[in-house]
C-alpha cells in the first residue's frame, strides 16, 4: 500500500518522491511498483492525473505520433479509435492506465511542489509543496518540458478589454462564434486549433513569424475490424508498432546527419502548398525560407485550406503590441479583435521547476543552468544528488514518440535505484567530468543536425543558440546510453549515524 508515514513534525518521509502525473511520472510510479517499491509519493498540483492530455483540451488537439507509437509499450490499446487519436481519447487512456496498475493511492493531487532542497546532512531531499512538506531519498521530476505556458511580455496586453487566453489552457466558456481573433502563434498547436476555430468566428487574424514546414497527416478512422484483431491477436498490434517506430528510426539520419536529403521532402511539402493555396500571395507567406526539419515538421490536412478562406487574414509578422482592442504587428498593420488566443508554446530551456530545487551547493538548478541545460544521460545533474529527470534536457524528439524516451529514463531509474540499494551509499552524485564528456558529446553531434544548421530560430535553441532540447540519435541509441547506470560516472555521498 502506498506508505511513508508522518513523522512528529508533519513531514511525510518516502523513499522516492515523483513530480508529475503525464506520461513521465505516472510511468515512474507503474516502474517503481514493478520494481517492489511501494515507499513512493506522486505529487501532482492539478486535481486528475494526464499532464499534457489534461491541460491542452482546444479544439482539434491530437496526438502527431501515431496513437499505436504514442502509447506505453507495456500498456497497448487495441481500442484507439484514430491512428492519430485526438486529446480525450489520450487523456481517457491515461485515467484508464493509472487505475489499471492500481497508483491511484499513491499520487497526492493538488500538492504544488514548491522547492526541493537537498539536506547534506540527512542526504535528502526536502520537499515543500502547497499542501504539506515531504522528505525523500530519492526526487523523480516528470513536470513536463511543455507544461508551463509562454505568453510573451506585449506592450498593452494588461489593458486589452476583450478575452485573452493561451491554448494550452482554453477558455471553453467563451463563444467565439461570430468574434474576430487574433491567434499569435503557428506551432504545432495552432494549426490544430486554426482549422476548427476558422469555421465559427468571424474573423481570423494569424500572427506568423516563421511558416512551418507542413505535410499532410495520415490520419484515419481504426475500423472496429482492426480493433477486434488487435484484441485478440495482440502481436498483430505489437508487429504494428514495431513497423511505426522502424520507419520513424530510418529517418533520424537525415535529420542528425544528412540535412541535404530533406531536399526531396521539401519538394512534397511545397506541392501540397501549392495543392492547397491558389493565391500566390498568400502562398509565398507561407513559403519556408529554412530547411525542412529545422523546426518542428506539422502534420495537418486542414490548415492550408482553412488559411485560404476569405475570413481568414494571414500577417507574416509578429504581434507587436496591443492598444485598447486594436492588436499591431510588428508590420505596422491594425487590427481591431474581440480576442486573443496565444499558440506561443512553453517555457522550455527555462524550466520553471529548475527555480524551485536546490542544489548540495546552496543555488537553485536555474542558477545552475544559466549558461543552459545540462545533464548526465539526460537524467541526473552533478550537485543535484539523487535527482532524477524523465524528460531532462537533450532527450527530446522532432519526429517519434517521447514514451519511447520515457521509459528508457524508466530504465535508467530503475537501475539507479538497485544501485544506490547495492552499493550501501545514501546518494549517488553525477561526476562534473562525467557530465561534460556526456554533453560535449551530444553538442557535436548536433552540429551536423539540420536543427542547428537548417537556418532557424527555433524554441529548441536556447538564448546561447545552443540545442539543449532535442536527442541527435535515434530512440535505440538512446535506450542502450541509458539501460544502465555506470557507476565510475557517480560519486557516492555516505552519512555518518
Ligand atoms: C499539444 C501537445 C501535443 C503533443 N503531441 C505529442 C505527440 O504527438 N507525440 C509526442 O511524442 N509528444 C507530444 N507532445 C509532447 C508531450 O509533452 C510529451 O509526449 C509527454 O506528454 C510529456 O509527458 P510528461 O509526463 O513528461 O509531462 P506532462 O504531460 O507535461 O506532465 C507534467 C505534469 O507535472 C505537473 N507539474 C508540473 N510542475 C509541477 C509542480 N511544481 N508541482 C506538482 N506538479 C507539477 C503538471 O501539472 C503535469 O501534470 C505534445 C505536447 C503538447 C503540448
């Protein structure tokens, strides 16, 4: 049962304490009963389990792996309705997954993790949160790289009279049929939410700063046929899997390695432009004048034609400012809206979460990281002892699935933990020297990648212009570099009784 008494001094004392109920954390808490360890804690600072899947609900969010891909490999789900499945159908999988493996009593909702400072002392980590304290061998932090959204700082923002809201955190209860909106943004969230959003209001202005590479999404109805085969036949659905993920290996070549190949994929992606947007106006706008991979590749076979519809204006500038409720870009043009929508992604390669732990020196993570993010294997941080991340800086993925990463930090963790079991230390510290090797190595083999070569600014790049976000290699690779811990790269921290 899930445990970790309170001591006389109110604070609930657990071996490992998780931050975090998306994929990443309630992967960490199945991990860590299968591993027999039950003296865990899940603190979550909303009220239900899903991460990603809970917040982003806009219209038309959906998975851009493929569902059978973008799922746990130890939990498959013949029932997916979509190959790329929309955002309830995920978020019900998750609820589904966590009780399932039965994790619900562990996971403490509406506990905000507010700092986590390591004792030197007690060699644990000190938890505060906004509704109680907690102390932890061992801290999980599986807060999401895309869970804290960006809204920037606009001169006369404050003042706008109208709606304002970000996508990740939409305003279901305003109308906005008939409105004129401003939407600021075309990641990869925006051109989910443009195509559903043109058809009701009345006017659509889309602030552009870079047009995306955009390439039509395969996506389709799973027929009850397939999902009946995949019930019962279940290796039909792993042999289905294992062809998305191949396909999706074979192609990190061209993006770590031979930029010059996606020459040919940019020829289909502007045909499928020029398919879609007859007016050639309008089509050089959203003509990319960077590489092909460079930034995130969009899958969508809606936003082109919901761009060339006549309520639709398309401002290939940023927003600038905002007076009274008139939205200005940085080209000059006004723009009278009712409201603004931001499809401005996330804090990324400033972790908000990096603010609220300290370290064994005394300064916060993002003290420690302010020339950019660092980490061992992606997971562990010298000064941080007994930290772990799932999904830490350079483990992300431009074209597959993050659960693959997920569970090779799973792995990681797994093994971290027998380790510490077996070697009798009371923490395992990350060498600076093993450290330095690990990410010297990863930088220069992003030098090759066309996310650093491409010619774009991407919000994989860090205000150093440094990629500390993406993993150049393959998820195979990834998982070997991570199966095990090696312990020459640990110091190990003891504490006198
Ligand atoms: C719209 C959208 C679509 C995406 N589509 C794909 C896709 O198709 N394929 C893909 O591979 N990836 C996709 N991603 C990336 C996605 O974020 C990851 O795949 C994955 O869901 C991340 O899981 P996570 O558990 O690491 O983080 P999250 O799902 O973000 O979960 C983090 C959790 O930590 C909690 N938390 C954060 N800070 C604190 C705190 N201080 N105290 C307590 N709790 C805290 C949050 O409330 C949240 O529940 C998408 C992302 C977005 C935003």
């Amino acid at each position: 049962m899930a445990s970790g008494g309170s001591g006389t001094d109110g604070v609930q004392r657990v071996r490992v304490a998780v931050v975090g109920t998306g994929f990443g954390g309630l992967g960490a808490a199945i991990r860590l009963r299968a591993e027999g360890i039950d003296d865990f804690v899940v603190l979550e600072r909303a009220e239900s389990v899903g991460g990603t899947w809970r917040d982003n609900s806009y219209p038309g969010c959906a998975c851009d792996v493929p569902s059978h891909l973008y799922s746990f490999s130890f939990a498959p789900n013949p029932e997916w309705p979509r190959t790329f499945s929309g955002q309830p159908d995920i978020r019900a999988y998750l609820e589904q997954v966590t009780d399932r493996h039965g994790i619900r009593p562990w996971i403490r909702f509406g506990h905000e993790v507010r700092s986590a400072r390591w004792d030197t002392g007690t060699a644990r980590w000190q938890i505060s949160t906004s509704r109680g304290e907690f102390s932890a061998q061992v801290l999980v932090s599986a807060c999401g790289p895309l869970s804290d959204p960006q809204i920037p700082d606009l001169p006369g923002l404050d003042a706008f009279p109208g709606e304002v809201f970000h996508s990740a955190r939409w305003n279901h209860d305003y109308d906005l049929r008939g409105k004129r909106v401003a939407v600021v943004g075309t990641g990869a969230s925006a051109i989910q939410f443009v195509p559903e959003i043109q058809k009701q209001v009345g006017r659509l202005v889309l602030f552009q700063r870079t047009p995306p590479w955009v390439m039509n999404r395969m996506d389709r109805d799973i027929t009850g046929l397939e999902r009946a085969v995949y019930r019962r036949v279940p290796a039909v659905q792993k042999a289905l899997r294992g062809a998305l993920w191949t396909v999706r290996e074979a192609q990190v070549g061209a993006f770590t390695k031979r930029p010059a190949v996606l020459q040919l994929t940019e020829k289909l992606a502007l045909a499928n432009l020029r398919r879609h947007v007859k007016d050639p106006v309008l089509r050089a706008k959203l003509t990319p004048d960077y590489r092909f991979g460079c930034k995130r590749v969009l899958l969508s076979n809606s936003y082109y034609p919901a761009l060339a519809q006549p309520n639709v204006e398309v401002v290939a500038a940023g927003l600038r400012e905002v007076r009274g409720s008139t939205v200005v870009g940085a080209d000059g043009s006004e723009h009278e809206v009712d409201a603004i929508v931001f499809g401005t992604g996330f804090h990324v390669t400033d972790l908000p979460v990096a603010e609220h732990i300290t370290g064994a020196a005394g300064h916060t993570l993002a003290e420690e990281w302010k020339d950019g993010m660092a980490a061992l294997r992606g997971t562990t941080v010298a000064g941080f002892p007994n930290l772990l991340f799932v999904i830490g800086p350079n483990t992300g993925l431009g074209n597959s699935s993050m659960v693959l990463m997920i569970e090779s930090q799973l792995n990681y963790l797994a093994d971290f933990l027998r380790k510490l079991d077996a070697t009798g230390a009371a923490a395992l510290d990350p060498t600076r020297s093993a450290q330095l090797r690990w990410n010297d190595a990863v930088q220069r083999r992003m030098t090759r990648t066309v996310w650093n070569t491409g010619g774009c600014r991407s919000w994989y790049l860090d205000g150093r212009g440094n990629n500390t976000v993406l993993w150049p290699g393959t998820t195979a690779h990834f998982r070997r570099e991570t199966r095990t811990v090696d312990l020459s790269e640990y110091d190990r921290i003891t504490v006198e009784n």
